[in-house]
C-alpha cells in the first residue's frame, strides 16, 4: 500500500509537468464518465426506482383483452372487476383505480382543481402504503350508499392547508358532494401518476346491470408469495375463460394481459433507446480510454530505462507496470469529479425538461448514491483499461536491449501494434456514433416536418373539466 501511494506521488507529479496532456485526458475522462453517468440516472430512475410501495415488483396490472377485435387491452368494468376478486387465486388482493379531474372547495377556502383518483376502498391496504396522517379508507367505503371521504395529497395538505395538523376530521366539497378528510398520504406518494387527491370509486353495479358498462377501472393486484407472473396468467385466463362461459353476450372472446407499472408507463418500444443512448455514452467512455491509454504509451516510452532498471534490479513485472496505473488512476479520479459536475448537471437539465410532459411521480431522476456508486465503479474499470494498454508494452519491452542501448529515447519502445489497434478501435467506435447520431438528427427532423392529411394551421385541442 505504501508502494502504490509512492506511485500516486509520483504520477501527480508527473502529470503536474505536463499539465496540457493532463488536461485534455481529465476533460477526456470526465466527458466520457459524464455522459454515462447522466445516461445511467435516466435509465435507473425510470426502471428501477420502483413506484415508491414495498414490494413493488410483486404488483401487477391486470387488463381485458379482446384479440378478435384487434384489442390488446382495454379497462376493466365493475362486474367483471367484482368476479375477478372471488374467483382468482394469485394474488393477494387486486384493487382497482381510474383518474380524472376532482373539485375541491371548503367552507373557508378557494375552490381548486386537482388530478384524482377515484380508488377502490382497499388500494392502500393492497400497495401497503399507510398515509402519513389519519387512515386509509375503510372497507365498505365505496359502497354504494357510503358517505363521502376522502384523502388529501401531501403538497395540497403543505400548499392549500398550510400543513395543519387538525385537518383529519373536518368536511370539504369534492365534486359537488361533502365529504370527510380521513387522512394526508405520505410525500413520496402520488399513485397511480401524478394524484392529488383520491376518494373512492363506488360500486355501481346496481345501477348499471348490464355487464360491459362504465365505470372502467385499472386493475392490479399483489402476488402471493412464491407466485409468477407465468401462473398468475394462467390463473386469471382461466377466471376470463369462466367468464365467458358464464356470460358470452359480454365476454366472449375476452382474454386477460398482466403488466407491471414501469412498462405500462414507459412501454416496449422505449427500452431499445435507452439501450441505444446508453450504449453510445460508454462508446464515449471508450474513446476516452483510448485517448489516455495512448497519452500514457508515449509517457511510458519516455521511462522505458527506469522500467528497465527497475526490473533489472528484481521488481517483478506488476511493480514495474504499476505507476502506469497509478497516472491511469489519477486522472480517472480527476476525471470522475469532472464527470460528477457534468452528471448534475445533465441530470437537472434532463428533469426540467421532462416536468411538464406527464412524467410519473415515481420516475426520479437524481445523482445519489446508487448514481454515485455506479460513477466509482466506472472510474475503477476506466483506470484498469487506460493503465493496462502502456502496463502490457511495458512488460513486453526487453530489458537487456534497453540498458544496451546508449540513448535516453524510446529506441527500443516504438509505436506498437496495441497502439495502432486502439487508433483503430478510437476511428471506428466514433464513426458508429456519428452515423448513429445522424440517423438520429434526421428521424427528428422528419418527425417536426411530418405532413398531415388535413390543414393544421388554425387547428386546436383542448380539454374541458
């Protein structure tokens, strides 16, 4: 340990000499660990946060499918939503949830419009998400003739209520009907999107009998223990094939198709972008290695008669090769707090612009320490691979053809082939991302400039709540 702090000394000290090279390697490095970096909190924060409830991955959404009508999924109305509660045996529970506009307005306060859900009584107890204060709602609660409650969102509880304490208790208007504040959900909380306030959807299946009618919910439930995915599809085809014996005029042709909150928000079709994206910052990263495993070539064929003395007095290969690695680590170490600064960066800069398109709660983009963790780990790997390309020269040199040799050059440590291979590999590696990147302007241009059938010009939507 002592030796390898010995070296670090020395490699500070050496590239303190040539601070331009030095430069341009930790501006290499911290571009490179930058990048990947801000990539990694995107693809972390939307896939693998989880939604904010333990055991998120054992919580599945549940859809109606009809694949004679070209349907691959569709919402799930009260009966079937009811059924389906009885019969199935893989889940825990399953509850229910829709969204929509919800008025609120108080004896004392403003009247205001916030994004709701309309819940089935028992979707706390199912994601296992208690409220920070009061209760969730009780069984029975969205029976048909049960009074109003309802449960208030954290930042409508901080901005509206000013955070008051004593709220559980007292009545507000939701929609037009008085109900009962019960409890405030805990901050992290905003299920299924980006709610603010949730009551609960009442069974309304006495005035509406017929079978396929509104309301339609968006069902999930919690697996039990041991439970896959595979036989949770099994089980509940069987509950829709039941079904559809039971009830042709409505389920006939009606299959079930299971997914989890991620791929419903995201869907299919963006993982291979993100793989894309993700892909071309570690070409980046390579480059980058490239560059510096070149930069500490010709350093180290500037020291190939203290490689040589060294080993000619018995250091073994690995210490004769190890202040290469050490000026790999320092400048992977300075290149990695670069790269922390661009990573903040390019993280704030990525949730801004992503605030106002719909974003789920639960997608938190942010460098912290699993992003950290992640950024110490790729400095490690990029110090071993720009430290290792001048580490193999070094120990491939001849010893005895440099101490024979008179001149304090490089006679005997020319260019290598591993040199002339990592140019190659740099060429290439940028040649793809340019295409990549020019095939990519070009899909984005085509997409701003698609011609529509019909006039646009003088053309608006809106939405009336």
């Amino acid at each position: 340990m002592d030796a390898f702090l010995k070296d670090i000394k020395l490699g500070l000290r050496a590239l303190a000499k040539k601070p331009a090279s030095s430069a341009i390697a930790v501006v290499a490095f911290g571009m490179g660990i930058g990048l990947c970096a801000t990539m990694f909190s995107m693809i972390y924060g939307v896939y693998y946060r989880g939604i904010g409830v333990p055991e998120a991955d054992r919580l599945l959404l549940i859809y109606r499918t009809n694949p004679s009508e070209n349907i691959d999924r569709m919402g799930v109305d009260q009966h079937d939503y009811y059924d389906w509660r009885e019969q199935q045996q893989a889940f825990e529970a399953i509850a229910g949830f829709s969204s929509g506009t919800i008025n609120v307005s108080g004896p004392y306060d403003e009247p205001a419009r916030y994004d709701g859900a309309f819940v089935t009584a028992n979707l706390f107890e199912v994601l296992q998400k208690p409220p920070l204060l009061g209760t969730g709602f009780r069984e029975g609660d969205d029976a048909p003739d049960a009074p109003m409650t309802a449960l208030i969102g954290y930042y409508v509880w901080v901005n509206r209520y000013d955070s008051d304490p004593h709220i559980i208790g007292k009545l507000l208007r939701v929609n037009g009907e008085q109900a009962t504040k019960i409890g405030v959900v805990q901050e992290d909380f905003r299920f299924p999107q980006n709610e603010e306030i949730w009551i609960p959807r009442r069974d309304v299946r006495g005035d509406n009998p017929e079978r396929g009618t509104g309301p339609f919910l968006n069902v999930f439930g919690r697996l039990k223990d041991g439970m896959s995915y595979e036989q949770a599809t099994v089980d509940m085809s069987l509950v829709a094939q039941n079904l559809a014996l039971r009830y042709p005029e409505s389920n006939e042709g009606v299959g079930v198709y299971l997914t989890d909150f991620i791929e419903q928000s995201i869907g299919r079709e963006a993982i291979p972008v993100f793989i894309a994206m993700q892909v071309a910052t570690i070409f980046v990263l390579l480059i980058a290695c490239a560059n510096v495993a070149n930069l500490l070539l010709a350093r180290a064929a500037l020291r190939t008669k203290e490689a040589a003395v060294r080993s000619a007095l018995g250091a073994s290969k690995w210490r004769v090769a190890l202040p290469l690695f050490s000026e790999a680590a320092v400048l992977a170490v300075a290149g990695a707090v670069l790269g922390i600064v661009i990573a903040f960066v390019g993280v704030e800069w990525i949730d801004r612009a992503t605030v106002g398109v719909g974003r789920p709660y639960f997608m938190v983009m942010a460098v912290d320490l699993p992003i950290l963790g992640f950024i110490l780990a790729v400095t490690a790997l990029t110090a071993v691979a720009a430290g290792a390309a001048p580490a193999i020269q070094t120990a491939r040199t001849d010893v005895n053809s440099i101490l024979k040799d008179e001149n304090r050059g490089s006679s005997s440590f020319r260019a290598s082939k591993l040199s002339k291979v990592l140019i190659v590999g740099e060429v290439a590696m940028s040649c793809a991302l340019l295409v990549g990147a020019g095939l990519m302007a070009k899909s984005i241009i085509k997409l701003n400039n698609h011609e529509f059938q019909f006039d646009t010009e003088r053309i608006f939507s809106s939405r009336v709540g």
